[in-house]
C-alpha cells in the first residue's frame, strides 16, 4: 500500500512540476548567480547515498510524510497562484523526503532529510534583480560615506562612483549576492554536520550574511582606494579580479574561525574530546 501511494505521490509531483524543475535545469544553465546548481544535486545525492547506506529502512505509521506533503501543496497552491516559480520548484524536494518517510519510515526519513532539502539553495531566489538593486545602492552609498568620512573625494551618482582621477561602477556583480550565495552554499553543510548545540549553529548562519555583506563591502573600499592613489585602469587590471578572490578568502576564514570558536571555544579539539 505504501510503496502504491509513493508511487502516486511520485508521478503527481512530476507531472505538476515538470515545467518548474525545466525553469529550474535552464536556470542553472544560464543564470550567473545559480550555475553551481548542478555541482550541488551532486553533491546532495553523494549525502543521500551515503546516508541510506549507514541508515535503516523500518517500515512505521510515521505520519511526517503527510506534514511534507501538505506544505508542498500549499507551497505550490501558492506558486501557481501567483505566477512565481521558485514556489512551484521547491515542492519537488518536498515530495521526495515524503516518499523517503512513506517508505523507509522515520528514522530513514530523518537520516536522509537535510541532503534531500540542502537543494532548495540552488533555487534561484524571486525578485533577485530587485534585491541586487537594492545592494548595489548600499554598497555603494556605505563604501562612498566611509570613505567621505576619512576625507576622501568621492562621491556617488547611484551605482556611479566618482574620484578625482577615476569612475567606478556598481555593477551587479559587486553587490555581493554572488558571493553571499556561495557562501551559504558552502558553510550550511558545514555547520549542519557539526556537532554542537542548535542555538550555536543558529548563531552561525545568521553569522553568514553580515561577513559576505562586511567582506564585500570592504572589497569595494580598496577597489576605490586603488583607484584614488593608483589609477582607474590599475584597479581595474589588477585589482578587481584578485579583490574577489582575496576578500572571498578573507569571508571564508572569518566564518571558519567563527564557526571554530563557537564550537570548541578556545580549547582544541583533542581536549575537548578528552573531556
């Protein structure tokens, strides 16, 4: 009977998310912000199989594959009413940890349920222009103020940065969503997995956007001050690239020594172990 309704449940979901999970496939195709979305369905099913493998199927009367189900249909309900895909998408994953709880049971079900839902971050965010809009008018009225307080001559005509010797624009890649995704992409699985209180792992996620927002912030900063001392063109060849990569670096380890200190404060983790 379980294994007939997981089938149902299975071939509905399909039919009425065919045309989003196309919109979601094409969007990892094309969309600049969104093309790791294959590396982390990857990676995700890598967790699945690992996770089945050290679990047991044992088949209850669990009824989590019901509470799923119905936040699925709402999600979509809600999706299809208002014309917005990323709600029409995010039911597929629903309906997958559904039949993993119909069929394996609870524990099963619990095992495998953070990769089956860890692909919702690889679902384009709506109103994504709109936000990276609203970025880049922070980025640069903050970088702008900052740099006007130190006594710098600089000042902003929306996303266009003016220095005496140079104009910079706030493009959209310079508003920091980029980075910001990939860093929640990579740190959520990191401190899910940690073992540790869940108020310490709310901490650092929340941790996440105000370093990516800081880092990004910061880079946009020396860009300019390249600018100021040494030219337009040098901080466009030479800095702009490598200020990506070194204040990605820089997010990066600030959130790993956050996500160090949370966990095993100032002890190593060798005596943490012992006590």
């Amino acid at each position: 009977m379980n294994a007939l309704l997981a089938a149902i449940l299975l071939i509905a979901g399909a039919v009425a998310c065919f045309q989003s999970m196309r919109w979601l496939v094409e969007s990892w195709m094309v969309n600049p912000y969104y093309l790791h979305g294959f590396i982390v369905v990857f990676a995700s099913l890598g967790f699945v199989i690992y996770r089945a493998k050290n679990s047991k199927i044992a088949k209850d009367d669990n009824k989590i594959w019901t509470y799923y189900i119905a936040a699925g249909v709402v999600l979509y309900a809600i999706g299809f009413a208002i014309g917005l895909n990323y709600l029409k998408a995010v039911p597929v994953f629903f309906v997958l940890l559904s039949v993993t709880y119909l069929l394996g049971g609870k524990t099963f079900g619990d095992d495998l349920r953070f990769p089956l839902l860890f692909p919702i971050i690889a679902v384009p965010i709506p109103f994504l222009p709109e936000l990276t809009a609203f970025l880049q008018f922070i980025m640069a009225s903050l970088s702008t103020g900052i740099l006007h307080t130190f006594g710098y001559e600089i000042h902003a005509e929306g996303a266009l940065i003016h220095l005496p010797n140079a104009t910079f624009l706030i493009a959209e890649p310079s508003s920091g969503i980029q980075s910001l995704i990939a860093l929640l992409t990579l740190m959520i699985p990191v401190v899910y997995f940690t073992k540790t209180e869940s108020c310490k792992k709310t901490y650092l996620y929340l941790l996440i956007v105000p370093i990516a927002v800081l880092s990004n912030l910061l880079r946009i900063i020396t860009l300019f001050l390249v600018g100021y001392y040494y030219g337009e063109r040098v901080a466009d060849e030479f800095w702009h690239d490598k200020g990506n990569i070194v204040f990605f670096g820089i997010a990066l380890t600030l959130l790993f020594i956050a996500w160090y200190l949370f966990v095993y404060g100032f002890k190593s983790p060798k005596k943490e172990n012992q006590n």
